[in-house]
C-alpha cells in the first residue's frame, strides 16, 4: 500500500510561509551583523545596546516536541540541550532527547478491522549536536507598547537515533518478532527556529527541523533509505 | 430677715438644707459641664475633682486602645478645664486623633500646643510630633508657615523636632530671598540665602528632614559659585536619601555642576544614571542635548532634542530644543533647517503663548480658581479651555508645588470622609464641628497658596516663552540682514574644542566591545528607541564659504 504524502506536512508548510510573512510584515529586523554602514544612507539613525547578548553565554534549553509527518503514530519528545555562543551567529549545540510512542487512530483501525500491519518507523532517543546560524534580529512592538526582541535562527547537525522498525502492533496484535529491535544509527538535521526573548536571560524558542536517520532494518542506509521525521519543538532557553 | 424654723424634730433644718442645695448645685453643674461645650468660659468653676476623673477615665480609654472614646473625653476636658489640666488635655486628645487615624485632626491640635510656645509644658512633645507626622502626610507649606509664625527659641526645640524646625526655617529664608538671589536679586536676596543656609546646616545628619536640607544645601552652593561646597551635599542626598526622585534630583545636580565647570564627560555620567521611566528623564535628555552641543557633539544633540519631539511627548514643554536645533543648524551652515526650526517654533508655540496669556488674564487674582484648572487636568489629562497651553500647564502641574498641595487636599479629604463614616461618637461633643471646621480651612488656605505659587510658576513660562521667540525673531532678522557669520561666531562658544568620543543611547560612550544595535529612523517612533537617536549628517560650512567666494 503506498501512502501519500501526509496532509500535515503540506500544512506545516503553509504555516511556517504564512509565520514568515507575518514576521516581515509586522516587524523590524535587520541582520545580526549590522553597522553604522549599513544605515550610512539616513539622516537619523538609533545607537543602542543591544538588548540581548548571547556571546561567550551558555544556553541550557528544555523543549518539547512531537513528531508532525508520522501517518500511524504519535511521538512526543522531551529534548534537553547545552550550548555555547561563540558570537551572535554562531553557537555550537549538544542535545539528547527522548520520544514517546503511541499509535494514532488510523493505525489501530487498520490492524483491527483489517488486519493490515503497516511498517512503522520509530525513534525512541536521539543525541547529538548541531551548529546554529543566527542571520536575523529583529522586534515586535505589542499592542500594550512593550517591544519583544527575537531573532532566527537556522541549525544543522548529526548524531545518532535510537530506533526500530516494526510491522505490527496496531489493533493490538502482537509485533511481528524480528521486526521490533532497536538499533542506533545515524541521523542528522537541519533546521530553523526563533529565539523570542522573555527577558535579560531567558528565551521561548520554537524550532521545526527536518532529522533523517537511517531505518534499523538491515542492508539498508541513511541516504536511499533515510526516515524523515519533521520535528517541531517548544521551549524555554535559559543563558548564563 | 425672720427664718422660719422646722422645730417639729426639735433640730434646726435651715443650715441642712443649704448645704444640701450647695451640693445638688455642684452636682448639676457637673452634668451640664460635662455636656454642653459652650461652657468653657466657665472653666474655672469646674471643680479640680471633676478635672482628675475626667482625665484619668480619658487616660484609661486610651491606654485600652479606644481612640475615638478618649479622644471625645480628652476634648471635653479641654474645653471644660484650663492651664495645665487643658494643656494635658489638648495633648491627649491631638495624641489620640493620631492613632484613630486621623493625623490631620491631630496635626491640628500639635499646632495649636506648639502655637502657645514654651509655656506649654507639652510644646516640645508637639514639635516632635508634628515633625514625625509631617514626614508621613504633608502637612503642607501654608501650615507649617502658620506653626513657625510663633516665634520660638531654637535651643527649646527639642533633638528630635530639631530637623523638621530647622529645615522648614532654611525654606522659608530661602523662598523669602534664595531663589532670586539665583537670579541677580541683590545683596538682600544673598542675605537670606545665607540665612537658609545657615539654617539647613543646623539639621541634624541622619535626621528624615537630612537629605532634603543637604539638596537645598547644593542648590545654594550652585547659586554661591562654590562648586565643591555643592558637589559635596548633592553626593551626600545620593548617599542618604531613601528617596528616589530626591536622589535623583540631586543626580542631576551633580550633573549640572559638572556642566557648569565645562566638564561634559562627567556630567554626562549623571545625566546618564537618571531612569527611563523618572520624571526628569527628559529634562536629562534637554541639558544633555546642551552639553552635546557644547562639545560640538551636533548629531547626538539634535538626536537628542528628536526623543524630546516625538509624539510619546507631545504635551511636554520644552520650546527651547527648536532654539537649540536652529542654532546647531546654524553652526553646520544648514540654512534651510535652521529657517525650519524656527518655523516649527512659531506655528507649535504661537497658539500656545495666546492660549496662556488667556488664561493668566482670566486667573489673575484668583489663585483657588487656577489650582482648579491645575487639579482637573491632572485628575483628567485635559485642558477643558485655551487648549493650546496644555504643555504649559501640564509643566506647572509636575512641579513639586502642586505636588505636595495635592497631597495634603487629599489627605484632607480622605479624613473628612473617614470623619463622616466614624465620627459619629464625636458629634455630640463637637469634636467633629471642629474638625471639619479645620479641615476645611486648611484645605482653602492649601489651596490658596498653591494656586499663588502655580501661578506665578505658569507667569515666569510665559515670560520664558516670550523671550524664546524674541530669540526666534533676532535669529530670523540676523539671517535676512546677511549677518549670518556674525551670528555664527556668537554662538561658538570659547575654547570647545570637539569631543572625538562616540556616543550612544542614554548619552554613554559607545563601548566597542559591547553589542550595538543599530536600526533606521523612517518615521516610525517605538518606544525602545527614545533616547537613542543620533543623526547623520555633516557640516556644510566648507562648502558654504566655497559657494561665497
């Protein structure tokens, strides 16, 4: 049976366009790096400080996430990260995270009433690190008058993804034996997100990345044959 | 004269039955004594026995934490009884009304103890009390001008009183004289500046009336040209005072002197401490603006006076940064936005000067009125007439003058009102009729000398106003009569030489190291970014003088 290309995939997309469009309309942003120069062309220009500094500054971050494109089951993730910001635009992250697995409704009518048993692709943990990219600062000023600042941010990494491979298991039956062992392969991810920051040392970060890690099942490798899990997370990022 | 005998027991009634008489007399008069307070007159009749257990039952409800209940007894006593009796008792009373909560009713009855001077054997007490409740509910300047108009040996008052007396002395030898002293007011106006002077010294340090005579005392040292002397005090109010406005006040006193010994850098450093979200943010902004210009700084100041004339300020009253941007035009050979400047002075300000002298006929003489108009465009944020002088009138109502007036009219207010809902237990001892009475007139004598004070403040804009656009109008003719250059080098001052340091928002030196922010003015004002303007452009002198030859 082929699957077509899920409906919430197509949906995602929408939305992070729409998200970018509300971001270029309703903001100011300038890129991270931008100088007097830049400006070199108006008469009044503004100085200031910069309201948030992540330089040399170690970021501690718990989100939570779930897995957006998977048609027979839900995963929930709990990610913890550490990173250092070596300047404004580059910083260098760990994380490890860790999925719960449930299967959604089509799957358990599928094995139930027809005793159809898709292959199911599912991560259980996932670690490793990746390097961010911060090309954009920007501000909302919010209907009270408050200014909140946020930037964006673009990610790419790799590392390795507890996972199994398994037929089975919806409508209740048993899992096709052979077909439920965990392995740890690779993985990698690329990514974007936003910083929205809440105050001198803390931000809510949201993130959607797309990590591709190669399928338990033997013979096979992660560039025929990788699994793409579209990620989309929620946190808060604590700076010291 | 016969007397007709009763012999009928074989005793002579007569005698008996005048003492009897004698004692029912005594007794009724008690009662009536003891409950029509118009009796007072008849005070010395009131017999001693009488005084002591009306006392000592008024003492009791005190010490059981009755207020209201001594408070009504300790008034009838005062009335009903004189010298020392009354004199306890008016302390007890005034000391009972403090602790009912009403610490005007009982700033009341400490004036009249403290007005009867040293005979008095409670006046110290009264002195240190009004002292303390001064601190907490203003009493007000008409008040305790009335209080001090006693005169009083100041080795009588007591350590405690000793900062309150001596603080309000200072001021009110330094409003006598002080401030036109300030302004060339002759050799009386010094005299009596030495005199507040000498007076604010007197104040005892770690006193609550400390740090406000040590800021008065900067002021006069400023004024005295002893710029140590002032830098002195003001850093010993930032050291000791709880308040904020007052130390930051005293900030930028520090930052004026500086100003005044050509010292920019630091001056900047004050000016710099003053937050956001104070008062005097602005007026920071303005002086710094100044000092930019002094050290030829042209883009920070007019970045500068670009907060003071953004629309978050739109009522703010500073006319003279278009004077200020049209003699920095003028000194970058930007003659179009000088003619610019000055423009935009005259169409903003003109309805301004009509509206204001409107108003200042309309209230001339009648200061109750013009605290009135004061007092409800602070309640409401509207000029319900001569609209146009907004900003004038929102300037004089920042000022401490109606400040302070609107806080004692209100805690007057709040007392009546709480007289009305408890003071039931007094009526019937008059204590309230005398409350209100004196509520009432101290409102109107708050009210009277505030307005007085408003008024001559929103006089002395006018004139300030008026002389700002001679200034506009000799600029303007200079200009037409071709004696642009002239006009020029007066307002070049000495030996500035340029300051080559960056700086940036909030009037700091831009720190490489730091992270800078930069964003572009296109029209839109947001909030995080008052303060930091700076403008972009250059001297077109060079050309100017090219183009002339």
């Amino acid at each position: 049976m082929s699957l077509t290309l899920p409906r919430s995939k197509n949906a995602l997309a929408f939305a992070l366009a729409l998200a970018l469009a509300a971001v270029a309309l309703f903001s100011s942003i300038a890129p991270t790096g931008a100088r007097a120069e830049d400006f070199k062309d108006y008469e009044i220009r503004v100085i200031k400080n910069k309201y948030f500094t992540k330089r040399f500054r170690l970021q501690l971050d718990i989100n939570a996430g779930g897995v957006m494109n998977q048609s027979f089951h839900n995963s929930y993730l709990g990610i913890a990260g550490l990173g250092f910001h070596f300047s404004e635009s580059f910083g260098l992250h760990a994380e490890g995270g860790y999925s719960f697995v449930d299967n959604k409704d089509e799957c358990d009518l599928l094995g139930r009433d027809f005793n159809i048993n898709p292959l199911i692709n599912e991560v259980q943990t996932i670690y490793g690190g990746y390097v961010s990219y911060t090309p954009i600062y920007g501000k909302y000023q919010l209907g009270s008058g408050d200014v909140l600042y946020f930037d964006w941010f673009f990610t790419a990494g790799g590392g390795l993804a507890a996972n199994r491979e398994r037929q089975g298991g919806c409508g209740g039956e048993e899992v096709t034996p052979g077909t439920d062992v965990w392995e740890t392969t690779p993985q990698f991810n690329v990514g974007t997100g936003q910083r929205y920051f809440l105050g001198k040392s803390t931000a809510f970060i949201w993130n959607v990345r797309v990590l591709v890690f190669q399928p338990a099942a033997e013979g096979k490798n992660i560039i025929d044959d990788g699994i793409k899990n579209v990620i989309l997370s929620l946190g808060l990022g604590y700076f010291l | 004269m016969r007397v007709k005998s009763d012999k009928s027991n074989g005793l002579s009634t007569g005698p008996i039955k005048s003492v009897l008489a004698c004692v029912a007399a005594v007794v009724a008069w008690n009662v009536v004594a003891s409950f029509v307070p118009t009796v007072s007159f008849l005070a010395p009749l009131v017999p001693v026995a009488y005084a002591q257990n009306a006392y000592a039952e008024a003492q009791r409800a005190f010490q059981a934490r009755d207020y209201f209940n001594s408070a009504r007894l300790f008034y009838s006593l005062s009335i009903a009884s004189s010298g020392d009796t009354r004199a306890k008792a008016e302390f007890g009373l005034a000391e009972s009304l403090k602790k009912a909560g009403f610490p005007y009713g009982g700033a009341y009855f400490y004036s009249r103890i403290v007005a009867q001077g040293t005979k008095n054997d409670f006046f110290r007490f009264g002195l240190d009390n009004l002292g303390d409740l001064n601190t907490r509910s203003p009493l007000g300047r008409a008040a305790i001008g009335g209080i001090f108009g006693t005169k009083i040996d100041p080795l009588q008052v007591p350590p405690g009183a000793r900062g309150f007396y001596f603080f309000y002395k200072g001021l009110e030898a330094f409003d006598s004289g002080g401030a036109a002293a300030g302004l060339g007011g002759g050799a009386s106006g010094m005299q009596s500046v030495a005199r507040a002077k000498s007076e604010f010294e007197r104040v005892p340090s770690g006193n609550p009336y400390y740090p406000r005579a040590q800021y008065y005392l900067g002021v006069i040292y400023a004024v005295m040209k002893d710029s140590d002397g002032a830098l002195g005090a003001f850093s010993r109010v930032v050291r000791t005072s709880t308040s904020d406005s007052l130390r930051q006040l005293a900030t930028m006193g520090l930052a004026r002197v500086y100003y005044e010994r050509k010292d920019y850098r630091r001056a900047f450093s004050y000016y710099s401490q003053i937050p956001r979200d104070s008062d005097l943010w602005l007026e920071t902004l303005f002086e710094g603006a100044w000092a930019f210009f002094m050290i030829q700084k042209h883009n920070n100041s007019l970045g500068n006076n670009h907060t003071i004339h953004s629309p978050f300020f739109v009522n703010r009253f500073y006319p003279e940064t278009y004077i200020l941007n049209a003699i920095t035009y003028l000194r970058l050979c930007r003659y179009q936005a000088l003619r610019d400047q000055l423009r935009k002075f005259q169409e903003r300000y003109k309805p301004t000067f009509a509206d204001l002298n409107n108003l200042l006929k309309k209230y001339q003489g009648n200061p109750e009125a013009f605290y009135s108009v004061i007092a409800r465009y602070r309640a409401t944020g509207r000029l319900g007439e001569n609209t146009a002088a907004t900003e004038v009138i929102d300037a004089v109502s920042r000022s401490d003058a109606f400040k302070e007036a609107a806080a004692v009219v209100r805690g007057m207010e709040r007392e009546a009102a709480q007289l009305r809902g408890q003071g039931a237990r007094w009526e019937m001892s008059g204590l309230a009729d005398v409350l209100r009475v004196s509520y009432e007139n101290r409102r109107k004598a708050t009210i009277r000398t505030a307005g007085e004070i408003l008024f001559s403040q929103a006089v002395q804009q006018f004139r300030y106003l008026r002389d700002l656009s001679d200034q506009t109008r000799l600029i303007n003719l200079e200009m037409l009569s071709g004696r642009t250059d002239q006009l020029r080098a007066r307002f070049n001052p000495e030996n500035q030489g340029s300051d080559g340091t960056s700086w940036g928002e909030g009037m700091k030196p831009l720190n490489v190291k730091s992270e800078i922010e930069y964003w572009p003015f296109e029209g839109e004002y947001w909030e995080d970014e008052l303060g930091g303007y700076v403008y972009n452009i250059d001297s077109k002198c060079a050309v100017a003088t090219s183009a002339k030859k």
